[in-house]
C-alpha cells in the first residue's frame, strides 16, 4: 500500500533559508475575538475572482486589500524589459494588496489568482475606520506588515547572496516540505509545478531551468516526468543548498 500523503494546511511560498517561516503571516487576525472578526466581516465585502483574472495591478492606485479566505494568489513583479518575477504565492489567512493600507501612492507589484479564489476585501476607509476603533485589529495588521516584511527581506537576501543553482535547490528543497509525500528515502512533490513557474521563483530563465533540472536528475538527485517531480536524494539536493 503507497504512503498516505501529508496532510497540512495550505503554506505560502517564496524563497527562504527557513522553510519554517514561510506560513508564519498566516491567520494574523487570530487574536481578534469572534465578536470583533465578526465585525471585520461586516465591514469587508466578498468577492470572487476566477483562474487566472487578476486581483490588482502594478501601477494601479492602491485603494484597499484583500484577505484570502480560499484559493492562492501570486505576487509578482513585472520589469520595464517585461521580464517577470514571482515575489511569492501566498494561502487562506494571509492578505494581498499591500503596502499601502490607508490609500495613496501605486501598487508596486500585481496580484493574480491561480486557482479560483474567494476574497474579502477591505477598503482603505474600512481599514482606517477599523484601525482608529479597534485597537486588536491595528495590532494584528501589524503583525500581518511585519510577517510580508520578513517575507520580502528573505527573498532580496536570497537572490542577493545564493547563486541561481544553491537559489533552484532550496525551491526544490521548500516544495518537497511542503507538498512532498515521503516514499522510503524520496520525496513525491504532490503539485505540479512548471518549468516557467520555478523560473519566475528563482529569477532566471525557463532554459536555464531545464538545463539545471536535467543536471540534477543526471546525478540522480531527482526525477522528473511530465506530471511528476520526485526528489531522489534529499541529502545530495541539501548540499547544493549549502554550496
């Protein structure tokens, strides 16, 4: 009989060193009492955004965020030569739409869904209005900031101080914690994940990718078939991290 797969919430991604901090701005309306997250319902209206629509723009002015209820979002960052890349894919409990909270000034990056998503969405005059009269709140929005701070300052370290091999390797090492179903000695990522997805991750290109990838199954740290990516050898795949 195969292995069950690991059952666990949904986790954010990004390029980290610290696999464990990748959820941490998850649920950050957790301290609120049921009454106050009840009231921040009532303020907030639903929305519904389809595959693939985008939830805002980089470029657009900022006029509220969105708390994900269900479905993922990615954020990435498009440059002025259109080269692409995804900042993070962020689960139910985090929110989007940031930095900017209170109006003003443009987004900086966009926001699509990957898979239908359900959102809350907050106006800028909800969340000061929000803020001013619910101390619980003001404090969970900023842990909510420090957690997508952490995030983005994980992310420029990563691509500042790793090398695009030691950068692909901790992505493969990330989705194997996340998605991974252990089978003996090997991992069996259980999401699909494009060659152009990881590209955009680590921020190089898709043949850089696929060069790379066809490297590592070569010296047979991993596996990889059309719908499948098997990691073989995690111990090899953790030395290329430490280069």
């Amino acid at each position: 009989m195969m292995p069950q797969a690991k059952m666990r919430p949904p986790s954010a991604l990004f390029l980290s060193e610290i696999v464990e901090d990748l959820n941490e701005g998850a649920n950050f309306l957790k301290r609120l009492s049921p009454a106050d997250l009840d009231q921040v319902r009532r303020h907030g209206r639903s929305v519904t955004i389809a595959r693939g629509e985008m939830v805002f723009l980089q470029g657009a002015p900022h006029e509220g965020i969105f708390l994900i209820e269900a479905g993922m979002v990615r954020s990435h960052y498009t440059g002025p030569s259109g080269r692409e890349i995804t900042l993070a894919y962020w689960t139910p409990g985090h929110f989007v739409g940031g930095p900017e909270i209170f109006r003003g000034g443009l987004h900086m990056w966009s926001g699509e869904a990957v898979e239908e998503c359900r959102l809350l969405y907050l106006s800028a005059g909800v969340m000061r209005s929000l803020v001013e009269s619910m101390p619980h709140f003001a404090v969970c929005l900023i842990e909510g900031l420090v957690a997508k701070s952490k995030c983005y300052s994980a992310l420029v370290q990563m691509l500042g101080t790793r090398s695009a091999v030691e950068r692909l390797a901790q992505l493969l090492v990330i989705l194997g914690e996340i998605y991974g179903r252990q089978e003996a000695n090997r991992l069996v990522v259980q999401r699909k994940v494009t060659h152009d997805q990881l590209a955009h991750i680590v921020g190089v290109t898709r043949q850089w990718v696929t060069v790379t990838l066809d490297r590592f199954q070569k010296k047979g740290i991993i596996s990889v078939g059309r719908q499948t990516l098997v990691i073989e050898r995690p111990d090899l795949l953790l030395d290329l991290v430490k280069g």
